[in-house]
C-alpha cells in the first residue's frame, strides 16, 4: 500500500493558471464571493457590451478565420444548458455534444485545441488510437496486491469538463456504442471481475470527424458522407460541416490572415475579449438557472413542430429523422444563450436563435438539389412546333412513335424533304454499315444521293444517322430554393382558404407568384425561366402528396395550368 502525505491542496485552476467554468457552485451569491471587486465589476461591464453575443463568438478560437457558425456552438457549448432531475430519479443533461465533419485543413483539430487548452478538465483523444475502454472505463488487477481496480477512460477524467475526440470516424463500431450511455445518460456502468459501478461521466463531447474519401460530397447526405451509426449522431447536438471551397476573396483573407498571425501581429490575435475574462464571465454565467415560461414553451414547441415538417417535406429526407432528442437540443441551447445574456427566463429571442443554428447545423448541411423533369415536353414542343396540324396533335399524343419522330426531326433541323425521310428511315433501323458509309461517300457524284451524303455544312450522312433523339430536359434547383417556392405556394392557399376559396387555378397561382418576384427578373426571360420551374416544383409537389394535392379528376384534354390545386389537409401552415 502507498500512502501520500501533503501538507496543502491546490485547485487545478491555480496551478495551470486558468478558471475552470465549469464546476461551478449553487447559487450566484457563493459565485460571486470568488471573484474580487474588480473582477465583479469587469463581469458586469461585459454583460452591458452591445453585441456581446458577436463579440464573445469572435472572442472564441481567435487564430481561426471565419468559421462563425462553429465558434457559436463551441461557444454555447461551453455555457452549456441547466441539468434537471425528473421525480423519478432520471437524470436529464444540460451538456451539448457538437461534431465538426469537413474537408481537410479545415481548422477542426484547432477547435479542438483550443478548447482543451481553454479548461483544465478537458482531455484531448484521437479516436483511432483509442478503445472501448481507453475511453469509458476498465478494471485491471493491481500489481502489489492483486486486487481488482478501476482504471479511468478518458470520458471519466473529463467529468465535469469537454472530452475532445479527433479523428471521430476512425473508431471501430464497437468502440463508438460503448460510449452510447455516456453521451445521453452521462454514466458509464461497469459488471466486471466482480466489480458493479456506476461511474460519473458529465461531460461534453467536442468530435471532429473526416468525410469518407478525404472529400465532402455536396451531392449525398451528411450520413452518407460519414462512418457514423444513426444512433451516435441522434446523440449530437449540433453537426456543421466546413468545406474547402476555392473563393478567390475568402481565400486572400484566409492567407492574408495566416501570414498575420506567423507575424505575431497584435491587431489580429487581440479579440475583443481575453482568453480570462472569457473564463470568468462564462464560470459566472453557468451558475443562472434560467427557467422556461409559458411564452418560451409556446416558441419552443411551434420551433420544433418546423423542424419536423421540413423534415418530411418532398422528396429529399434529411439523414436520420428529427426526433424528441433535437427537440432537447432546443432546450438546452436556449437555456445557454440565456445565460450568455445573464437571463433568468428562456425568452422568445433566445429560442429563435437556437433554433437557427440547429437548423443551420443539421438540416442546411443535407439538402441536395433537387432535379425537376419534365414528362410532357416532348408534347408541349409538338405544340408548339407550329409544323403540325391540330388533328396530328391527337395522333402524337397516342403514338409514341410519333413523339420520337418529331423530337428527330427537330434535332436534325427539318421535317419537310426527301432527306429528312430517308434519315428518318436510317435512325429507325435501315442504317449502313460503316463500311457502306464510306463507300457512299466515297463514290461522290450528284441527284438525291450526293445531297443527302454531304450537307452544305460538310456533315456526312453517317454522322447524322447516329444523331439520337434529345434527352428530356431537366432543371436542378437547390434544396432551399425548392422549400422556399413550396412554402410560398402553401401560404398563398392557405391565406385563399382562409378567405374562403377551396381551391385555386394553377396558372393563377403560378401568376400570383411571379408577380411577388418580379423585381428579381431582369428581362422577359428569366421570368419564362422561372414560370418553368414553378410548374415543375407545383408538378413534383402533387406527385408527392405532402404539401399540394389536385381537386377533381384530371382531365388530359385540358391544360394542366386550369386543373384546380389546394394545399394538403394534413399541412399546419404555421409551420410554412
């Protein structure tokens, strides 16, 4: 046995020189005894700074350009939410889990190393060098007595702190579901050698992780870009993705900023706050309990019901469902930007916020464009080719045939002539041989032959008999603009409806809203451009049935802009 004799204790804080912000005592009275008069003072100051929330996030991590979204999260992650107790005993955290996915050189490992120097308790891991129980806990015999004892993971010295894990998606599966219980329980249960505890684990987790292929796919989801479980991600709070996008302005700054900081320029690595009042402002503000009151609950809940909704909206659903746990994510990051503003109530203000920077975080980083075909062009260029007669309309729409034979004849430029019949003849299945076609060629000579071999452009008959119809053409808006038309129309219908007006034409509808964009066109075609694409967006919408729906029964001998359209029964508008 080994027994240590001392004659003093010391804080950690004291002798690493920095505040530990987050073991903070009961009440605001037994806080403010720690600090002197001066500091009090400071501490008050900067809770009157204007823009003390802008200021604060470009105090976080100075040496890191740009990246503001992420400085917010780290920033409220380290104010954190407040920890409830339920009557049952069940332990609710107040702690936020935040994940950096992005490219490389992106300034995730700086994040990280920022944090664990900015508090004492916070331990610094790379997830492929760790294990199961390099991370939780394990039980080792001691050598001297042989006895069975417990060895601390990384997660049980960070209690109380931030475990910051780098390379988070080299963990092997089963490493990353022995810390399941750590990251929503907070505990870490051990049945080992004899051995049955239950080990404090409240700590925030700070994960960067790398997109599969060193590169991150704009056109998957974020869960097809990362080795991660849906269960582990469920469990973050927040996810922003950083790209290495070539931008010729971002990147003069970023070099220019860089070179700044390898030259020690002061003006740069000078926040508007310091590293220690940073600390004791934080270590300050973590002792508010700020409470949710009814106008903060109503917020929060209309919030969440959004975030559900967009989540099912057309086609492209978002990487794992929204579910009750974001919905705490919520809860917890408003009660952190209450006591970033010193405020014992969740006010309005506060939940909108939050609720932009989970929207941001999660549901921005997924949306994929969406590509908008059209099955009916094919039609609406035989109408108005103005070469057909209006009883061959009728026998084009019946025939396919007849479409296929329209698109070529539009593609090779012509429809009335021996030529264009005999190339007709040739893309249906009477085409030569290569050999055939040189032979032809070869030959020279004039009459029908020689014109059709050689056009006046020198474009030989072999190469215009391989000229295929043209494909359907497609039109591929991003996500949010799609959202945003959808929302549009939906609001427009609902503000009918409630006026009294069941249903609306679709081409007034269509009207309405080029008209509520007509300072954005710049000439006549850009808005044909986007009449085209709000028929298309109003197209998928009814196919889908989730936010528009068609009344009546369809008629095809009338234009698809008289049918009459409303928004689904099962829409809340407010969510729009």
């Amino acid at each position: 046995r080994t027994c240590f004799i001392a004659n003093g204790v010391q804080p950690l804080e004291v002798r690493t020189g920095v505040h530990n912000v987050r073991d903070s005592p009961g009440s605001e009275k037994d806080l403010a005894e720690e600090f002197t008069e001066e500091e009090r003072f400071e501490i008050l100051r900067m809770s009157e700074t204007p823009n003390l929330y802008a200021k604060m996030v470009d105090s976080i991590a100075p040496a890191v350009f740009g990246h503001q979204w992420v400085k917010r999260g780290v920033l409220l992650m380290l104010l954190g939410g407040v920890h409830k107790k339920t009557p049952e005993g069940i332990k609710l955290r107040g702690d936020i889990n935040t994940c950096i996915v992005g490219d490389p050189s992106t300034a995730k490992s700086q994040f990280l190393k920022y944090v664990h120097g900015f508090l004492p308790r916070a331990v610094y891991t790379s997830g492929k060098a760790s294990s199961a129980a390099g991370l939780t806990a394990s039980v080792g015999k001691d050598p001297e007595t042989g006895e069975f004892c417990v060895d601390a993971g990384a997660l049980m010295l960070a209690d109380n702190g931030i475990c910051c894990i780098d390379e988070f998606d080299k963990m092997d599966a089963a490493d990353q579901v022995a810390i399941h219980e750590a990251m929503e329980q907070q505990t870490i249960s051990i049945t080992k050698a004899g051995i049955q505890a239950t080990l404090n684990a409240r700590t925030s987790i700070l994960a960067a992780a790398n997109p599969r292929g060193g590169r991150y796919d704009r056109s998957k989801s974020l869960r097809a870009n990362v080795d991660l479980s849906a269960p582990i991600m469920s469990r973050f709070d927040m996810f922003f993705v950083v790209l290495d996008e070539c931008d010729e302005a971002s990147d003069l700054h970023i070099a220019q900023h860089i070179l700044d900081c390898h030259r020690s320029k002061s003006e740069v690595l000078e926040p508007p706050f310091s590293t220690e009042q940073l600390q004791r402002y934080i270590r300050f503000a973590r002792a508010f309990d700020p409470q949710i009151k009814e106008e903060g609950k109503r917020v929060l809940v209309d919030c969440y019901r959004q975030l559900r909704q967009q989540d099912t909206m057309g086609r492209n659903k978002s990487c794992y469902r929204i579910t009750v746990r974001q919905l705490e994510s919520l809860v917890r990051l408003s009660e952190a930007l209450a006591r970033l503003h010193l405020d014992d109530e969740v006010r309005p203000k506060y939940v909108m916020e939050a609720h932009r920077l989970l929207k941001t975080s999660i549901i921005h980083v997924e949306a994929e464009d969406v590509v908008l075909d059209d099955d009916d062009d094919d039609d609406d260029d035989d109408d108005d080719d103005g070469n057909d007669d209006d009883d061959d309309d009728d026998d084009d729409d019946d025939d396919d045939d007849d479409d296929d034979d329209g698109n070529l004849g539009r593609g090779l430029g012509g429809g009335d002539g021996e030529d264009d019949e005999e190339l007709l003849a040739l893309n249906v299945g009477e085409a030569p041989t290569p050999t055939e076609q040189r032979t032809s060629e070869g030959q020279g000579g004039g009459g029908a032959d020689s014109e059709v071999g050689v056009d006046s452009e020198g474009t030989s008959e072999g190469e215009k008999a391989t000229v295929s119809p043209p494909p359907k053409r497609q039109i591929s808006i991003t996500n949010e603009k799609f959202k945003e038309i959808a929302a549009m129309l939906g609001r427009y219908l609902n503000k009918r409806a409630e006026a009294g007006s069941e249903s609306e034409v679709w081409g007034d509808v269509v009207q309405w809203y080029l008209e509520e964009k007509v300072d954005a066109f710049e000439d006549v075609a850009a808005m044909e451009s986007e009449k085209a694409i709000v028929d298309r967006v109003i197209r998928r919408l009814l196919a889908d049935r989730t936010v528009l729906i068609q009344i009546g029964i369809p008629d095809p001998s009338k234009p698809e802009d008289e049918a009459r359209i409303a928004l689904h029964p099962s829409i809340d508008a407010r969510a729009l």
